[in-house]
C-alpha cells in the first residue's frame, strides 16, 4: 500500500527542518539557524496515531532569482505535486511577510489541502500574534512550536484528517514488482525486453521515464504479474530540473506497492555509491530483493567472471546477503526468461509460513549448537519462537530480558532459520519480547 505523502514547505528560516524532525522523531534533517541551510528534499516515514505515512522536508522558498534559490523553489515544486497534504510553515517571530504571501499564492494552484503551521509560537503571548496570518486564506493558522514540541499533536491530527481515504486494488493473485535503479541502468529496456514490445519509452539518456507505468503480464504457467517501471532514482545534490516530474519518493511509492523489487546493476559501470543507496530504499521497506546485473553482454569476461562480481556485490551490499543475483543482458535477452521464476520464488519464500513446533525444534536445536550469550552477568535464556508475519516473515522471540539479546545473537537466529527453511531473497525480522 502506497502512504500518504506530507510536505513541509515555507520560506528560509521559520523551522520546517526542525518541524520534520519532531515529526519523525529523531534530528535527520540538518538544523542550523540560517537560511537556505536545507538545499535538497528529505524524506522519512513517521506515524501517527496508527497512521503512517511519508514526510518531505524542502529547503526555504525564496524568489531572490539566484541559482540555488531556483533549484530550491524547483524541488519544493515537485515535493508538493508529490505530496497528499502539504504543511505550509511561517513564524511569529518573523511576522507575516510579503514572502509568506507568495508562498500561499502558489499554494493556492496546488489543488492539495494546505494547512498553515505558525511555528515559533512558543507561549501564550505569542500565540495571540498568530491572527495576522489568517489574512493568507489557507484556513485557520495552527499555532506550533517545533523546538518545544508544544501544538504538534493538534499539527498532525489536522495532517490525518486530510489523507486520502486508504485503498488497495491490487489483485490477490498478482505479484507486484517494481524495477529500480539510478539512472541509466537499463530498466525499461529490461522492461521491453521482458513484455516482447516496446511499451515504455528507451532512449540512452538519463531521466527518460518520467513516472511509474504499471503493465500487467501472465507467463505461460498462468502466473499474474504487475510490472512497475520507475524512472532512475537521482542523486541526491545533483541539479534537478523544474521539469523533472520524477523524484526519489516515487521511486518509494513503486517499492512500497511492490511485493519484490528488481535492482538493476550495471555491469559495463560497476557498482557506485547511488546503488548502495537505492538498495536501502527496498531493504527498508522490508520488500523481497532480487539483484540483477545488466548489459552483461558489454564487459569482457572469462568463466570466474560472474564469480568475481556476485562477491564485490556481496560485499558492497552486506545486508543484502539474502538477495539472489541474476546476469542479465536486455539487448541480447540473455537469462531474461529466468527473472519471472525467480519472482514468484522470492514471492512465495517471503509469504511461507513455519509452524511453530517446527521452530521450536529448530530453536532447540540451535541453543545446543551456540549456546545464548552471557551479557554483564546476565545470561540471556529462550524460550519461544513464533511468526506473526509475513512478507517480510517476522518472528517473536520470548526471552528472559530482550536487553540480553544481543545482535549477534538475532544474526545467528536468522541464519538459523536460513538454513532450515528456504527465505532466499526475503528479509527476515526478529523480535524478542518479556516472557510473561
């Protein structure tokens, strides 16, 4: 299911990183006290009252005609077309301004609910000064302070108040997967190759695709499958254009209606560091990972060659260990017509269920292997296992004191359950809970 997106907007200085951070609950945004410190968008999920959803942090909207400050208002542009709710921030200490008044003009043609956070509201004298505000027409100003948290509560109820009503259309036999990468990796001549037809645009320049196309297909077995095709993942700090109608976060709302994502390598570039970050999008979203190392057709290569590049993959991508690797060439569909097997094997592996019998078995067996480690004197003693979810398959472990646990020890417990059952291309989560 995709979540619902908020974005904070505002002009330089008024507190939306600090907003943001409160809002997720941990300071990943860059807090400074000075305009134009946040340059780029960013993104986190946070939750509230049961609702969980994604939040974009944009850097201050100014109209100075400078470079930077066309790059900002560009990206603020695309995180509010991106957006279901959007979240204007001004200050009290600031007052209204003319700037303030621009922002809201532009918001106005956003067609989105806007609700207007006056931040810095920080007691009740200031609170009284936030009436001027009204004059902007976004409704009622909600008085906020992000620094002490006060008036966040009432921020965030307004915020779910707003959201799209939650749907799900996807079909029970259908397995949605999602193809992603940076830029330029082949994905939708993977794509074409894979559908024997040229449905998605193909042209050897960066940024093509300009949004998620959606194209179901069933194989000869009669399996049913939704191919999502995303537009390469930019980088982060590089030049967005105003045009730029794809950004990373739709990249995240692919992945998050996917049941298992395709990574596309390339193999004529080798690994970069914009890999490593694209992966962490799927593995975070506990999705199931296929890696698949495209235009394997261009390097030169003798018989250890795919040995050799399945091992630097493995080791730039250690928390991917679980995901299988596949050597692909959409131009000469060498290996293709394996990729739809796989897919359904990831698929099943990460919606199996283990009794729990079979676990506890397995769990007895693995204590008198490894013995549960000794932590300030404190022995960590098993109890139980037991799944309470699946895709990603989630077990709860109930032990004496989940402190003890530690993660070396929830390691050994999910190469346990690798090797006794078959989770190849599924992450697998541990969870130890009190013994009660």
């Amino acid at each position: 299911m995709v979540l619902p997106t908020v974005a904070i907007v505002g002009q330089p200085n008024v507190g939306k990183s600090t907003l943001f951070n409160r809002i997720i609950n941990q300071r990943l945004a860059i807090v400074e006290d000075r305009p134009g410190v946040t340059r780029d968008r960013n993104y986190a999920k946070a939750s509230w009252l049961g609702h969980d959803f994604n939040v974009i942090d944009t850097g201050g909207i100014t109209w100075e005609g400078g470079r930077i400050e066309d790059e900002i208002r560009a990206q603020a542009d695309i995180a509010m077309e991106e957006s279901d709710v959007i979240v204007m921030v001004t200050s009290v200490a600031l007052h209204l301004t003319d700037l303030d008044e621009r922002i809201a003009q532009m918001l106005y043609r956003a067609d989105k609910p806007v609700l207007l956070a006056v931040n810095k509201a920080d007691n009740p004298e200031q609170r009284a000064d936030i009436y001027e505000f009204y004059s902007l027409g976004l409704g009622d100003p909600i008085p906020i302070s992000s620094s002490h948290g006060t008036g966040i509560g009432d921020l965030l109820d307004a915020v779910v108040e707003n959201f799209p009503p939650e749907s799900d259309n996807k079909d029970s036999d259908e397995i949605a997967f999602s193809v992603i990468g940076r830029p330029n990796v082949g994905k939708s001549s993977i794509i074409n190759a894979l559908l024997g037809e040229n449905r998605v645009i193909v042209a050897n320049e960066e940024g093509t695709t300009r949004d998620a196309i959606d194209t179901p297909f069933s194989t000869e077995d009669g399996t049913h499958f939704k191919m999502i095709d995303t537009a390469g993942i930019r980088r982060r700090g590089k030049v967005y254009e105003k045009t730029e109608k794809y950004s990373v976060l739709r990249a995240l709302s692919a992945i998050q209606r996917s049941d298992v994502v395709l990574l596309v390598l390339d193999a004529s570039t080798g690994i970069r560091e914009q890999d490593k970050h694209v992966a962490g999008y799927a593995h975070d979203e506990g999705k199931g990972v296929i890696i698949v190392v495209n235009k394997w057709d261009l390097p030169k290569k003798d018989s250890n060659s795919a040995k050799d590049f399945t091992a630097v993959i493995r080791n730039e991508f250690q928390y991917l260990d679980y995901a299988p690797v596949i050597f692909v060439s959409a131009k000469t569909h060498q290996n293709l017509n394996q990729l739809p097997k796989l897919i359904k094997e990831v698929n099943y592996n990460q919606s199996q269920r283990i009794q729990s019998s079979v676990l506890n078995d397995m769990l007895l067996e693995a204590s008198k292997l490894v013995p549960a480690p000794l932590i300030k004197g404190k022995r960590l003693r098993v109890y139980y296992m037991t799944q309470v979810a699946t895709t990603p398959p989630t077990f709860v472990v109930f032990v004496n004191d989940p402190e003890l646990m530690h993660f070396s020890y929830k390691r050994f417990l999910i190469n346990q359950l690798r090797d006794n059952f078959n989770f190849t291309g599924t992450p697998i989560k541990i969870l130890p809970r009190k013994r009660k």
